[in-house]
C-alpha cells in the first residue's frame, strides 16, 4: 500500500509539473521576455557598429602616420608631383603673404626653385627614414626642420641667389617653421578628405 501511495504521490507530482509547463504565459511574463529581446537586440546592434568603426580605423591607416614623412601615394611619380604641388602653393603663399621675400627671376624661377627643393627633401626624407630612423625618432622629428632648414640656405644661397631672394636670415629661420606648420596643416586636411571619401 505505501509503495501504491508513493506511486501515487509521484505520478501527481509529475502531473503537476507538466500542468506547470503547460500553463501559458502571463502577459506580464511576455513583456519582460520581449523588454529582454530588444536589450539583446539593442546590444548587438551595437557591438556590431563597433566592429565596423574598428575597421573602419583599421582601414585608414594605410598612409604613413609620421609628420615630414607622409605620402601621398605609393607611386613614386605621383607622390612626387603631389608633394611638388603642395610645396610651391605653400612656398609661394608664405613668401608672398608674410613679406618675407622677393622673386626678381620671376614665377619660372619659383618653379625651378620648388622643384629643386622637393627633389632634395625628398631624397634627405626618404635617406633619414630608411637609415636613421631611430634618430628620427630621438630627434621628434626636429632633424627634419634643420635639414629642410640647410636645404633652403643653400639653394637661396648658391643655386638660385639671383632668383629667389629671402631678405633676412632670422627671415629664413621663421619661413621654414611657418613653412612646416603650413604644410603639416593642409596635409592633414588632404588626408581627412581622402579618409571621409
């Protein structure tokens, strides 16, 4: 008889558990549950918008980071001619809107000017990053300003005295600071264009 009653008692207990799964969900129980699946929802959505922006970032950096030594692009020729722009607008600009020089040989020899300046910062670049790069970055870049500084001097000094002329030599010194700051700004306006496109 006790073992019919314990049989009893289980079989109940059982049919009150399925009774129990059976039962349908109140709408209180539904509201939660559907409050928990938008979170959910919610939280993915945004951990996905984050993945994309890391990519996004990820993607980005495919110029070189470094002030004084970025790139425009990875043809050489093309790298050239972007630098070679910037250089005589910039150039130009400063000479011209700060007083701090005169062109007696006339725009031709501003061109020839620029054109020689970007070929030899682009070979001083290009030999300090490849060879001392660790001076470089010892440096903070500052060996940069002091060759492109060198660079001006001797070009207005001994290649073209006639036809480019800076007045001052302290007017030198504070050209090509204004110079590098100049060219860094407008860089970094080409490379936020190029990024957002």
């Amino acid at each position: 008889m006790r073992d019919e009653k314990r049989k009893n008692d289980g079989e109940e207990t059982e049919e009150k558990k399925d009774d129990e799964e059976k039962k349908e969900p109140t709408e209180d129980e539904l509201e939660k549950d559907r409050e928990q699946l938008e979170a959910l929802i919610k939280s993915i959505k945004a951990v996905e918008e984050a993945k994309r922006e890391r990519e996004k970032r990820k993607g980005k950096r495919g110029m070189i980071a470094i002030e004084f030594g970025s790139i425009f692009h990875r043809n050489i020729v093309l790298n050239f001619m972007g630098y070679f722009m910037l250089n005589l607008t910039i150039i130009y600009t400063v000479l011209v809107l700060f007083d701090f020089g005169a062109f007696p040989g006339g725009l031709t020899a501003v061109v020839l000017f620029v054109l020689a300046y970007t070929f030899v910062e682009t070979l001083f670049r290009m030999y300090l990053l490849l060879n001392h790069f660790n001076v470089v970055l010892r440096t903070l870049g500052f060996i940069f300003y002091f060759g492109y500084l060198t660079i001006f001097y001797l070009l207005n000094m001994y290649v073209f005295p006639q036809s480019v002329l800076i007045f001052s030599d302290i007017g030198l010194v504070v050209f090509v600071g204004m110079f590098i700051v100049f060219r860094y700004i407008v860089t970094q306006l080409i490379r936020n264009m190029v990024y957002r496109s």
